[in-house]
C-alpha cells in the first residue's frame, strides 16, 4: 500500500506576506461566523509583531509559553480555556511561532472536536474527527512542522506526536521577516533540525523518489544558508531557511526520520532538551551512522561558531538512562528506517544506552 496523505491546502510565501493574514481569515470567519483564536509564543507579547496581529473583537489571544516543549497537559488546559471562553467552536486556530507553537495550535484544533485528553491520541490515525480550520505561521524555521502531519507532545509516558490526516495545517503563511531576528544559537538548532531531516531521510530504507527530490533540495539550501552564508543573514538567507524547511518536512512526509531522532526525543522527555538542540548533541555521537553529515554537521558549527552543550547523560541515574532508552525505543518505525527490518538485532539497549553515555 503506498501512502495517501494530505498536504496543507494553502501556502502563502513571501517578505511581508504576513500582512495579509487579516484578509486570508476572512474567509474561515464568514463559515460560521465565529471568533478566532490567536495561539502565539509568549515572546512576541511586547513585541511589534505581537501588535501586528489581526484580532477583531470577540476573539482570543493564548499567549503561550514553550520553555518546555509541549506537553499532552498544556494542550488540554488550553482547550478548556477556549471551551471556558465561549460554549461555540472557534472558527479558526492561529498559530504564531516556532515548531513548539505551531504544534501546541494543531493539537488545539484537534482536541476541540475529539473527546478526552490529547494523551490519548499519541500515535498514528487515532483522531477520529476533523479539526477546527487551523493556520500556521513559523517565526523559526527548520522543524517542518508548518507542513507535517503530526503535533509532537509530551504526554504521561511518551514523547510521540499525533498524527493524522486532519493534524496538517489548512493555511501557512511564511514571511521571512518573522525569522530574520531570530538569536543566533535557536535559529541555528531549529536550522539543523532540517538538516538531519534530510540526513535521515536521504540515508533511509524508506526513500523514494518523492521524499529524495524534496530531501536533495533541502539539503542544497541547508549548505547554501549555513556553509556558504554562515553566519551573514539577509531576507533571501531567510527565505532559503524557510524553503528548507518546507522541503524538509515534505521529505519525511513520505520516508522518515532516524536514529538521530530517536534518541533526541528520549533526550527531550527526561532531560527536557528541546528538540533542535537536542538533535544536534544527538547527532554528534553518531559518526558511526552518518560518518558524512556528521562532518559536514561539524563544519557547520564551526562556521556558525556554536558551542554545543557536553557531557549531559554523562552523570545522569542509572533509571533515567533506561528510561531514556524506553522512550527511543517506541519510535520503532524511526529505528526501522534507519537500519532495515532487522534493526532489532543491531540496535540493543545496551548499543542504545552506549550512544547515550557519548553526549
Ligand atoms: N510537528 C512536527 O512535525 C515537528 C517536527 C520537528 C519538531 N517539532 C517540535 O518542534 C519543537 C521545536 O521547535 P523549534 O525548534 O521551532 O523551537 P520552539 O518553538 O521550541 O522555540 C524555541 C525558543 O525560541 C523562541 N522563539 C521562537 N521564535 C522566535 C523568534 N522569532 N525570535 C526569538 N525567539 C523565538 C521560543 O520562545 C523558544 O524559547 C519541539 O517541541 C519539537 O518536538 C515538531
Ligand atoms: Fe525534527
């Protein structure tokens, strides 16, 4: 069976299109005529893109906060905010920020028209009805959660996103002067998220002509933002970051990630790394599976002059480690791209565990 998955229906790409999107939800508004609700990072609250929002009256600005990574937890406090709000279903869920952001918005939209608590929809096609519309505006690129069909949540035992069909966006807007100011390290761990992407995809059992076409594009824009213009930075830097991660995400639409992360979202659930720079300590300590892109991986860094964090499982318990372990063993199909049918018998705990003890 090959996949037969949805893609975002609308994209709206280019400097300054962002102004536009008072006019694009106009359309969603007259559907039912309900309010908006406006999911945006909290670092943009006094900011002059924060004052740049199209709130009309009656609708609801969440302000949300993604220190930590989204959690199954925050998502349902959130909903009940919008459910104590108003007893009618927004028209729309926007929202404005980094893949955090973004992710905390699709998992809104979905749990406003799904029973119970979003834990309960951690893994593949399990949300049963459509979402409210919802739009995605990244003010950090590289994740590809602008065009992905998962939410990625934190939830009772598992970091494991939901994903589904009904997950991906209706409408992007990408405007590359939202992520022209982005600092420098974030911008360069969301940038590498991409970039392994495309690593992991490329590399891949997976691999089909689709996800290869998108991942050898992306791949070129990593090299031509983070190799050829280092650490210089223009709207056209930008825009290659956007496209990047664009074509990023449409190649692991169609294969999948790898070991890499795999072993990041262990990172992330017990020592609540996010998920870029989690990627990055990560990847350092896989030489053995990606002896090239850890290289040009490397080369990069010193490029962009980035330090990356050491020794963070180094001393951590003995409990955490095999819970960090649980954690990336339940990505099954991510282990199984990496390293075929069989990956079981190359990939032990104890091999596992081993790679931990590297970062
Ligand atoms: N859904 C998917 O397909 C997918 C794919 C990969 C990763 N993810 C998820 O995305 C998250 C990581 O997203 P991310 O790397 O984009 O970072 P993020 O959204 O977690 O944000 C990182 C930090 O940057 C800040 N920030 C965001 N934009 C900014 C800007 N323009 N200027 C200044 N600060 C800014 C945020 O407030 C935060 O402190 C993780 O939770 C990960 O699990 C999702
Ligand atoms: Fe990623």
């Amino acid at each position: 069976m090959f996949r037969n998955f949805r893609m975002v229906s609308r994209v709206v790409f280019g400097q300054g299109c962002f102004q536009q999107l008072g006019d694009i939800l106009e359309a969603p508004r007259r559907l039912n005529g309900s309010f908006m609700v406006f999911v945006v990072d909290d670092v943009f609250k006094f900011s002059s893109l924060g004052q740049k929002i199209p709130v009309k009256d009656g609708d609801m600005t969440l302000w949300v906060n993604v220190d930590k990574e989204p959690t199954t937890e925050y998502v349902d406090t959130l909903v009940d905010e919008i459910r104590f709000f108003s007893p009618n279903p927004p028209a729309g869920i926007i929202g404005i920020g980094g893949g955090s952001t973004m992710d905390l918005a699709k998992a809104v939209s979905l749990m406003l028209t799904n029973t119970g608590s979003s834990a309960n929809y951690q893994g593949w096609d399990l949300i049963k009805n459509p979402g409210i519309y919802h739009a995605g505006i990244p003010t950090l690129s590289g994740t590809g959660a602008e065009v992905s069909r998962t939410t990625v949540l934190c939830g009772p035992d598992k970091k494991l996103g939901i994903n589904s069909d009904q997950t991906v966006f209706d409408q992007i807007v990408l405007d590359p002067e939202l992520i022209l100011d982005a600092p420098v390290q974030q911008r360069f761990y969301t940038g590498m998220d991409c970039y392994i992407h495309c690593i992991e995809s490329l590399s891949g059992t997976f691999l089909n002509a689709f996800s290869k076409s998108y991942g050898e594009k992306a791949l070129q824009l990593c090299r031509d933002v983070f190799i050829t213009d280092g650490p210089k930075r223009s709207f056209e830097t930008e825009e290659n970051l956007m496209m990047a991660s664009y074509c990023g995400g449409m190649s692991i639409a169609y294969s999948q990630v790898g070991i890499c992360h795999a072993l990041s979202y262990g990172l992330s659930f017990v020592l609540g790394i996010h998920h870029g720079v989690g990627n990055c300590i990560a990847f350092n300590a896989l030489d053995e599976y990606y002896p090239e892109g850890v290289d040009e991986f490397r080369k990069m860094m010193d490029i962009n002059q980035i330090e990356l964090p050491k020794n963070v499982v180094a001393e951590i318990p003995t409990e955490s480690l095999e819970r960090m372990t649980d954690v990336s063993l339940v990505l099954e199909t991510l282990w199984e791209n990496a390293l075929g049918k069989n990956w079981k018998a190359v990939m032990t705990r104890e091999k596992i565990k081993a790679l931990y003890q590297r970062m």
